[in-house]
C-alpha cells in the first residue's frame, strides 16, 4: 500500500471504509465537491492542518499519510490514542428489514486505538450503526448502537450485519448445503430466513454494542 501519494492514499481510505468524498467534505464543514477536487484536480495543492487532522482522526490513521508531518503519540506509535469511528445513516433491522440508506456520515463513536489494536480491528474497516427492532433481543435491543467491521474473511460464528435485497439485517448465520445460509435470530419468536446461494451479501460482522440500560 503506497502512503507517499496523499490524494491517492485519502481515495484509498474512503473506499476502504465505504464512505464518499464528498460525505467526508461535509464533515470537515466544506462544500460536497472540496475533496473531490483535491484528489482528482490537486486543489488545493495541500489540505488545510484542521481539515487534515480532522480526516486523520476519522481514519485512524497518522496525519502524514494525509501530508502533515510526522507525529508520534505518547506511546511511540504513529496513531493518537483515540479514534473517531463514522458513525453512518443506517440502521440494520433486527425485525422486518430496514430500508439501506445512503452512507451518510452523522457523526462518530469513539474508541480507544489500543482497545482496537487487542481486538485485532482495523480502522479503515470499522463503520457504526444503530439497530431497530427486537428479533435479537436480549442479545441487542431496538436502538443499540453497534461497531461493524467490514473486513472481508471466511464466515464466523458472531451477529453480522446482512444486506438482503434493499434491506440490512442483523442476524446470526449459518451455512447450509449448496451454498444456501440460513439467517438466525435470537428472539424464539421469529422463524430462520433461508437464503438461496447469492442472495444475501454479508457486510460486517459485530463486533461491539451500546445502548441504554
């Protein structure tokens, strides 16, 4: 992975993480197409420092890969000791089925990087949704916030995040014969989704809740 090209390497990071240029020139506060001119036309020919820290954090990543100058942490490493995870504009429904929306970054939930680095997670895979219904109760209830890692792999046991046609889910899965998975909740009171080869796209799995007592 080449860090030395930093348009490249912030072009690198938003597909990576699924999340436009131009949701991220909202975020800093700057017109939606900022960012998509400073990759594809170099303007401006380098990020403002405020700008700059603030796609730092969101990322995880070490404002030189973005430009800056080098910055070491407290602990020697080249990341800060927080990290701010996008927290998107979709719910993954643990009921019917909740409609995707667009991606749209409404803010963020922070972590601590060496709670992330134990846990073996990678900043640029990590999204957070929230979660309506109640087909996963006691296991996660209607509002819960939850940490989704997108990094791609073989299926493992765990809660994913499953896109089935226009809608997220949240569900345990399990692999059938031929291919075909079978969508598990823990509320009794829904009945398994059996899902032809294809059918259904595993996003993330879950890797982390909070909500409200």
């Amino acid at each position: 992975m080449d860090t030395s090209d930093p348009r490249q390497r912030l072009l690198d990071l938003a597909r990576a993480s699924g999340v436009s240029l131009s949701a991220l020139s909202r975020m800093i506060g700057k017109n939606a197409a900022y960012l998509q001119q400073f990759v594809k036309r170099g303007t401006p020919r380098k990020l403002e420092e405020d700008d700059r820290a603030r796609l730092a954090r969101f990322f995880g990543v070490a404002q030189s890969e973005l430009g800056g100058s080098q910055e070491f942490s407290s602990t020697g490493g080249m990341r800060g000791e927080w990290l701010d995870v996008p927290r998107l504009d979709a719910s993954a429904s643990a009921g019917p089925g909740a409609v995707a929306a667009d991606g749209r970054i409404t803010g963020a939930l922070r972590f601590s990087t060496s709670w992330l680095r134990t846990q073996g997670l990678h900043a640029d895979r990590l999204s957070a949704i929230s979660v309506t219904g109640d087909s996963m109760e006691p296991t996660l209830r209607d509002g819960d916030e939850i940490l989704v890692d997108c990094t791609p792999g073989p299926l493992r046991d765990g809660v994913h995040v499953v896109r089935l046609g226009d809608t997220l889910l949240v569900k345990r899965v399990a692999a059938g014969g031929g291919g075909r998975i079978a969508l598990l909740s823990d509320n009794p009171a829904y009945r398994p989704i059996e899902c032809a080869p294809g059918e259904a796209e595993i996003v993330g799995r879950v890797v982390w809740k909070g909500g409200r007592l």
